[in-house]
C-alpha cells in the first residue's frame, strides 16, 4: 500500500497542508507574545535581526515535523 502513486500523493499533501498549518499557528503565537508589531519591525523599521530570528525559529520547527513525519 505504501507503493501505490495516489497514497503517496495524498499523504505528501496531508503532511504539506499540516506542516503549512504549524508554521501558521507558530508565527502567530509569535506574534502575540511579542510585545511589538513583528510586520512592523520587519517590513518598515527592516530590522533584520528578528528576521533571522524568525527565520531560525522556523527552520527548527521544519526540523522537528520533519522527524516526526518520519
């Protein structure tokens, strides 16, 4: 079963839209214990700082669902 083309695209989907929904849910608990406005920070003040923060943060959190699909 794990051959078949179609369980493997579904499942490939499966996992992409539920690692797009962490990804999702983690930058807006981000954005709520931060006692700033993050697209402000980023966009207007470009403050690349928390940008590579933020980048790091969701590189860490890509690592661990990707174990854990695994």
């Amino acid at each position: 079963m794990s051959n078949d083309p179609v369980w493997t695209l579904i499942s490939t989907l499966f996992y992409a839209g539920l690692g797009v929904v962490f990804f999702g849910f983690s930058f807006w608990v981000v954005t709520m214990i931060a006692p700033f406005s993050v697209r402000k920070e980023i966009e207007e003040d470009q403050n690349i700082a928390l940008a590579i923060i933020l980048g790091a943060v969701f590189i860490g959190l890509s690592i661990i669902i990707a174990a854990a699909i695994t």
